[in-house]
C-alpha cells in the first residue's frame, strides 16, 4: 500500500445488497491530510465486471486494472475477477465527504454499492480564550467565581479541548462542548466554558486551553491567559519553631508568608515592634526585607528575623510576625531553641510488622503461662 494514512476507524462494513451480496468496505471511515496516499477497498465474493467509484467533485470513474489513472486516481485490489473493486488516489481538500464504489456482477444487470467517509483534515485556528467575572477590573480574588471560554474555529474533523492550570489538568466545572459547522465546507467550530471559583493555589499559575487536532502542532495548539488571583495571608499550617541556634552567634529566623499582592511585615519582640529593613536600639535585632520565593511559587514572601548576637534570655522572649495587606490580616508565634531539632523515630513497615508480631508473641506466651499457673499444668503440677 503506497503512503501512510490516519484511521479514525479500521473496519469492514459488511452488509447485504437488493441482489443479496455481501459487500465489504475497508475502510468504513477514514482521516487523511491533503497529500497523502489512501486506498478504499470494495469487495463482493463474486466476480464483478464493472467497478466504479464517486468521489465528491471528481466525475463517476470506471475503474479496473488495464484502465489508466485519471487524475492520479487508478485501480486498486487484486482483480475484478476475485471481486475487488477499489481505488488509490491522492487527496485534495475537494474531496471531503462521502465516497461510493459501484460493482456489477458478471452477467448481472443490477449494480451493487457501497459507502465510506472520507474527512479531508483541516487545520482549525489556534484557541480562542476569554475569562470572564461577576467583578469588574483585572484583578481576580480568592474564591471568585469565574467564567473561561475556548473556542477553536474551522477545523475538520472538529478539534477537542483540554484544560490545564499550571500542570495540573482540570476535569471538573467544565460544559459539554458545543459544536457549530459550516454549511459549504464543512468546517467544525467547537467551544467549552470552564466555571471555576478561584484558589489561592492558582496564583500565579497560566490557565490552559489546550487544543487537540490532526494538523496543529505543540507551537499553535495552546493559548494561556495569567491568573493572578489576591488573598490575604493564609495561617500557617503547624506551630513555627526554630532549633538549633546557637548562644554567642548570629541567629536567623525565617518565616515564610503566603500572600498576594505583597504584605507589609513587622516583627513584635515582647514590646518591641521592627519593621522591615529597620533594626532595633540595641542593633542586635534587625529584620530584613522580605523576598519573594521563586522556587514555591508566586506569592510566597520570605521574612528573616536576625539576632546578632543570640543571648541566652532571647530563647525566653516572645517573637510574633504579622503580616498585612488590603485582603486580611495574619499573626504567626514563634518559638526559637539552642535545643537540635528532635528527629522523630522513623521505623520501616518491615520494622513495624515485627514489633506487632514480637507483641503478640510475648502476649501468647503470657496467657499460656498464666493459664498453665491456674490449672497446674506442665512445670507447674504439684505446686500449691
């Protein structure tokens, strides 16, 4: 078979005919980019001495093994004489639509058929994407319910759409697809609406409208629209506590802050408040301006608290940072030790498994013990 061809679906159709011939077509539906070799293969169990096939905007060809091609469209099977009634052709956009291969039995007057479709792929446009809210401005916050619209237009077969945000693809909020198609050429426009109330997690991360089609390519099949979605700082998830210092040297207390847009931070020391890039009377304690952690994601500040030198009253005193913007208001304690940080006793399943064992065994044993005490059984008769 000459070329490489896109099936969609591989299959014979096999049916009976008004004369009660079983007819197969190979294949039943077929893709195929412009350019590229198909065949179609029509067949019948009987000899046949006419095969012709109707192809959209071709006249009704005659084919057979002895004919010359026309158009570059020529004969295609093992012989008329085994039933074979098919065709080989090059593809033009032209002939999208549905293609139909005659046969007429030898000595017969009444001629079989037969059809398969044939979809003539065309390159729809790149993603359309929009978002849409019940708040007015470019700002988008937290817990915002929010409307994304995709539409890809003019392709053939009809494109499918998949979403993302950041690497994560999303399956739920989603519509059915909707589809529109053109009466003259017959090309699909397929759009879906994404509703989805936003999360502090989204921040910073690109929504994706990610287009599945035949002919687009990694460079045109994606279209991203930036999510920067406003929350005030989140409560931090465990207690915040900072081992391992050491008396006499500098310390640094870290503390990371999920927020957006920037808070403003401050650092209360019992009663004594520093602000960022300020320092204290003393000079020993100096906070400095918080950064943004790239590495964790958009949003996430980190403020560092410097004691130099730590005194051992200092691991007594209390330490609050408070963190501000427009959208709320978080304060987070923090403990600091001269202590190393305890490491919790980690035990594999291996591990774990033979200490359960090993405790049902000394719990067996035990009853058995107390059990042969009570009765005076074994090592135990004769005893008062």
């Amino acid at each position: 078979m000459a070329g490489k061809f896109c099936l969609v679906l591989f299959a014979s159709l096999l049916y009976k005919d008004a004369v009660g011939l079983t007819v197969g077509v190979q294949p039943q539906q077929q893709i195929a980019k412009e350019g590229e070799k198909i065949t179609v293969q029509c067949r019948v169990a009987v000899e046949i001495e006419a095969c012709t096939f109707e192809i959209p905007n071709e006249p009704i060809l005659s084919l057979s093994p002895t004919k010359q091609p026309y158009n570059g469209i020529k004969y295609f099977g093992e012989g008329l004489d085994k039933g074979f009634c098919g065709m080989e052709m090059t593809v033009q956009n032209k002939h999208n639509g549905r293609v139909t291969c005659s046969m007429t039995p030898k000595e017969q007057t009444v001629t079989t058929k037969a059809n398969m479709t044939l979809i003539v792929a065309r390159k729809p446009s790149s993603p359309e994407l929009s978002i849409s809210k019940p708040q007015k401005g470019a700002v988008y916050m937290e817990e915002e319910q929010v409307a994304a619209t995709c539409v890809v237009r003019n392709g053939r077969p009809a494109a499918n759409i998949t979403w993302y945000i950041g690497e994560s693809k999303i399956t739920e909020g989603l519509s059915a697809p909707s589809e529109e198609v053109s009466a003259t050429d017959v090309l699909f426009t397929i759009k879906q609406t994404l509703t989805r109330k936003l999360r502090a997690s989204d921040n910073g991360k690109p929504l994706k409208c990610v287009a599945g089609h035949i002919l687009l390519t990694s460079k045109d099949d994606t279209t991203i629209r930036q999510l920067s979605v406003y929350f005030g700082p989140k409560p931090s998830p465990e207690p915040l506590e900072h081992f391992g210092l050491v008396e006499g040297e500098e310390g640094k207390i870290t503390v990371t802050v999920i927020a957006y847009p920037r808070p403003s931070l401050a650092w209360m020391i019992g009663d004594m408040r520093i602000h960022e890039g300020e320092s204290d009377e003393s000079g020993r304690f100096k906070v400095l301006r918080a950064t943004e952690n790239q590495l964790k994601g958009s949003g996430y500040w980190e403020s560092v608290l410097v004691i130099n030198p730590l005194e051992k009253e200092d691991v007594e005193r209390e330490y609050v940072l408070t963190a501000t913007n427009h959208y709320g208001e978080q304060s987070y304690k923090v403990a600091i030790s001269t202590n190393p940080e305890p490491r919790m006793l980690e035990l594999g399943a291996g591990t774990i498994v033979g200490i359960v064992v090993a405790i049902l065994l000394i719990l067996i044993i035990t009853s058995i013990l107390v059990f042969a005490r009570a009765k005076g059984r074994w090592c135990f008769a004769g005893k008062a």
